[in-house]
C-alpha cells in the first residue's frame, strides 16, 4: 500500500489551535511565505502562519510592501473563529 500526500502542508509559527489565536487582542491570522533573508519571520521559503493584533498586522502589511514577505492567506480572527477573507475580483471595466 502507498502513503498518500497530506493534505495539508506544514506550516511554522503558531499552530492552528494555538493560545494565541484566542487572545483578547488578537483580530487577524495571516498565512505568508518569507521573501527576503534580514527579516524577524524566519529564513527565504519558510511558510508561516501567525495570530496577530492589529498593530502587528499593519507591521506585516508594510513587511509585506518591503516584499519581506507575501502574505498568502488572510483572516479575520472573532472570539477565536477564523473568518476567511475572499479576494475581491475586478469586473470587465466598471
């Protein structure tokens, strides 16, 4: 019998049930890819999800413009539920 593929990949930082995620401060979780080597995140390549403040997410977010890092998957965070974001789509030229 063969080993099927996980299906799901492996991610560092906070784990999906982490503390963290039903902290009173928490608001957001984001799920990136670290770009750039001189960075707090981790090493080029490493996949990464955290549950953040949103202090820490506007930091991120300018991680992000600096293209330190490349946030993948984005979620509100509400009394320790994850709220998907869905990314808005552009319609013909409206």
């Amino acid at each position: 019998m063969t080993e099927m593929a996980a299906p799901f990949r492996e991610l560092k930082g906070h784990d999906i049930l982490a503390v963290e995620r039903f902290e009173d401060a928490t608001s957001r979780m984001i799920e990136f890819m670290v770009c750039k080597r001189k960075n707090p995140y981790g090493r080029p390549g490493d996949e990464m999800r955290l549950f953040l403040s949103e202090a820490d997410y506007r930091k991120a977010l300018e991680s992000q413009g600096r293209r330190e890092i490349r946030i993948r998957r984005n979620a509100r965070i509400i009394e320790g539920h994850i709220l998907l974001e869905k990314k808005k789509r552009r319609h013909g030229n409206v």
